[in-house]
C-alpha cells in the first residue's frame, strides 16, 4: 500500500489492521452489553408489575455429581393449592381416624359407645313397664281398700285393671273403726246368726271353712288396738290353706304383713293371710279349699314371730273369723 505517494511500510499496515480490529471488538462488546441491560430490564419490570407471573422450577439434584434427576416447574399459585390440599387431607384422615375407629370413645369427649346406648335404652324400657306395673298395682290396690271399705262390690276386683279409680275422687284410706262401733257390730251379727237358721250367713256356715292352718290362736280378735284378726301359731314350714273356694285377688309383700294373700269367696267374703315366709299363688289364681296358698312365717313390720295372722272380711267390713271359720 501507498501512503502520500510513498510505500507503506509493513508495520504500519500490521497497526492500522490491529487497531480497526480492536475498535470492531468494542463496539461488538458495548452492543452486547446493552442488549443484555435491556432485556434484564423488561423482566424485573414485569415482576414489579404482575408478581403472579413469576415462575420456578423445582429440581432434584444428585449430590455428588450434581446431576438432574427430576424438575417441575410450579408457580407460586401452585404451591399454595398445594399447601391447602395437604391441609384438607390430613384433616379427612384424622377425621375418618377418630370416627370410624374404637378411638372415638376416648379422643371424643361425651361420646356415648353403641354399648352404652343400648344399655340406656333396655335401661329406660324397663322402668316404662315397671312404671306401668307399678301403676296398675295402685288401681289394684286402691280399689280393694274400697272394696274392703265396701265402697265397691266384691266383684270389682276379678282382674286388677277392671275397675280403674276415678280421678276426681280422692283414695280411700284403710281407717280404723273405734272399738265400740266393731263391738256392737259384732253383738249384731251374732244377734242375726242367733235367728237367721239357714241363712248364708249365720254361724251353722261355720262348717263350710276350714281352718288355715293346723294350730292354736295366739292372739285373739281386738278391734279396740286395731287387731282386725286372729293370730294362730304352728310348727315351722306349716302349710297355710285356702279356707274355702276362691280367686286369689292380691299376691305379694306389703310392710306391715309381709307376704300377704287375699282370697275372695261367694257372698262379698275376703281371707287375708298375713306374715308368710314364702307365697305359692298369684293374683288371679282359682283355688279350692285346703289348696296351700302360702308357708307360714315371720315376715312384715307387725310380726313378732313365725306365725299367721288371719283376717275375715264380709261387705267391707272385718269380723271375728271365729264367727266363720272354726279355729279351735
């Protein structure tokens, strides 16, 4: 190459090309470098603006050598749903865990067990029948104090639900009678059996009973200490018989007589046989005479010892039973 009509030398040339290259390096360089300022710009300006967008990956790495073994790319919106699901699914284990399992009866505060419910439940039916028991007992006995009473006939108590008292008239209370009114009633009714030959009632009917028990009276009939009976004393495990034929109106304990047994018989008549160790009928039975209805014995509040204590009733009202039955 010429330079102002002079050759060039080779050092020159050798310059000049290095320098242009240089020059060409540097503009290549700056070029990049802008570039590259830009287009990190556009996306931090985009993350400012719309954070959602934002992206990653998550990569599972090999220790040693570094390695990608798994990578998912997620987005933030992605993680929480995930959070949130894992919550909901370790509340629906724990749930089905504790309600589904044994476990429910000691993690469940108040939880009642099918066991236990079943027993409330056989528990609750059973007071309802003997609660319906109880009262058709009531009605039983209210209606025999008024039969006793003679408020009611005799044949009001064939079956205990027959006659069901009524509410608006108040029970009727077993009442002594003063000494002196059973005394005339007494000398009454022998006045009647005196002259009445052949009626139902008079004292030739003494050979229609026999007696309860094969004994002696301890105790004779006293109204006036409200003794409405007799006491008969016999050898341990004495069977007590029915007097006469009869239906068996009550059966069972009471605090006074113990267990106690009232017959009805024709002619509004009623036996009581108190203080029995054991009883051999129910309510309801037929019986004959001389069909052992109890065992004599020491039971109730009243009783002093082993024996029987033997009423007479007639018309509601209490007698001598030695006018009836021969007990000698």
């Amino acid at each position: 190459m010429f330079r102002g009509g002079q050759p060039e030398s080779r050092e020159n040339i050798a310059f000049r090309v290095r320098h242009r290259q240089k020059s060409q390096r540097i503009h290549a360089l700056s070029t990049i470098f802008v570039v590259d300022m830009a287009e990190r710009k556009t996306p931090n300006s985009n993350r400012s603006g719309s954070p959602s967008d934002r992206k990653f990956r998550l990569i599972l790495q090999e220790e040693g050598t570094f390695a990608e073994r798994w990578s998912m790319r997620i987005q933030p919106g992605q993680i929480r749903a995930l959070a949130a699901m894992s919550v909901l699914l370790v509340a629906a284990l724990t749930y089905a865990l504790v309600a589904l399992t044994p476990l429910r009866e000691t993690a469940v505060p108040g939880y009642v067990s099918t066991e236990t419910r079943a027993m409330q439940e056989e528990a609750m039916h059973t007071a309802d029948s003997l609660s319906q028991v109880l009262a058709m007992q009531g009605r039983y006995i209210q209606n025999l104090r008024a039969v006793l009473m003679g408020k009611l006939p005799a044949g009001a108590l064939k079956t205990i639900a027959d006659v069901a008292p009524n509410p608006n008239t108040p029970a009727p209370t077993l009442s002594p009678q003063s000494g002196e009114a059973l005394e005339d009633l007494r000398n009454r009714v022998e006045e009647e059996d005196a002259f009445a030959i052949g009626s139902p009632s008079s004292l030739d009917e003494s050979g229609l009973w026999i007696p309860p028990v094969d004994g002696r009276i301890s105790a004779p009939w006293n109204p006036g200490i409200d003794h409405l009976g007799v006491d008969m004393v016999a050898p341990e495990n004495s069977p007590v018989k029915a007097v006469g034929d009869g239906t068996v109106i009550f059966s069972g304990f009471t605090a006074g007589g113990g267990h106690t047994v009232l017959i009805q018989h024709p002619g509004d008549r009623i036996s009581v046989y108190m203080h029995n160790s054991r009883i051999e009928v129910a309510a309801g039975d037929r019986v004959r005479q001389g069909e052992m209805v109890a065992v004599i014995g020491d039971s109730g509040d009243h009783s002093t010892g082993p024996h029987l204590h033997f009423e007479w009733w007639e018309s509601g009202v209490a007698i001598d039973p030695q006018l009836r039955v021969s007990l000698d």
